[in-house]
C-alpha cells in the first residue's frame, strides 16, 4: 500500500511518496524512503520495499548509447536490465511462465514513465503520473491543481491520498532531478 506521485515540470521530474508500510491491518511508518535517486534516475517504488531496496542499491542503470531514443532505451535496455536485477535479487516472480515484478515510476532525461508489474513502460500524456492505492486519488488532485508549483501539487496528491485511502501516511518525501 503507499502512493508515489510523480509529474515533469519545465524539463525537471519531481517525485513524492509517502512512508506507509502496511500489511493486512498492521501499519508501520518506514524510514527507508520510498523516492530516490539512482545515477541519473528519480524512481518512486509501490508493491514491496524488497523491489525498491533491490532499485536503488542493486539495481546499476545501464549505459544509454547515444541516437537511441529515449522510449526506446526504456522499454528495452533499462527494462531488461531492472528485469535482470530483479530477479537475481529474488524478487521477480514467474506465473506459467509468465514473469512479473512490481510497481514504479521513473524520471529520466525529463521525461516521467510508468513501469508497470509485466515490466510494460508507459509514459501519460498529462505529464503526471501516480502509483500504488491512493492513485486515482492522487490523479484527481494533480489534475485540480494543474498551474500550482510542482512541489505543493505533489504535496496536495498525497495529503488527499492519505485523506481518502487507508493504506497512505506521511511524512511525505518530495525530490526532483
């Protein structure tokens, strides 16, 4: 349970979380912060704090060869390399031979993308995107707030996101990159 808020802003990515650890009816506040950086990524993480902790201290992004594309480099060399880490970490799962991980954003190069648990990278036309429970209630308040600066429209998803969603708790950590 958590939310990462994530939306692209005169070239820059800002990124917010909150610090819920929640399991059935137990909730804990983590210290471990679900936003970082990683090199010259911004990563946000939703589903388990073994994937973000395996995202930000396993995880070496990989080299972006000049002329590729910058969906392109997502989509392949960085998702099969985030696969590969997943993985050896223990984390990534198999289903009949159908493999999954988790959850997260991803701020690169200005740009703002989804990765969805089949590894699918997606990148929203609003540039804003969130994650994990509170989303669509995050989504409600980044679209209401559009034209606010970025730091406090992050800041309104959350607190709605904790507002409304059970499985959502500050303090809240906000970065940019």
């Amino acid at each position: 349970m958590t939310c990462i808020v994530g939306l692209v802003h005169d070239g820059k990515v800002y990124m917010g979380g909150d610090s819920a650890g929640v399991g059935g009816y137990d909730l804990h506040i983590r210290a471990d912060e679900k936003v970082f950086t990683n090199g010259d990524f911004i990563m946000g993480f939703t589903s388990s704090f073994r994937m973000g902790q395996l995202l930000r201290y396993k995880f070496k992004p990989p080299y972006h060869m000049p002329g590729i594309p910058i969906d392109e480099y997502m989509v392949t060399t960085f998702v099969d390399e985030v696969r590969k880490c997943l993985k050896e970490g223990g984390f990534a799962r198999s289903d009949n031979g159908e493999e999954s991980g988790g959850k997260f954003l991803v701020g690169y190069r200005g740009e703002l993308f989804y990765i969805d648990s089949d590894y699918q990278v997606g990148r929203l036309a609003d540039g804003f995107a969130a994650a994990g429970c509170g989303d669509q209630i995050a989504h409600g308040a980044l679209y209401a707030t559009n034209g606010k600066p970025p730091e406090e429209r992050i800041n309104t998803a959350l607190e709605a996101a904790e507002r409304f969603s059970a499985g959502v708790r500050g303090p809240f950590v906000i970065k940019s990159l």
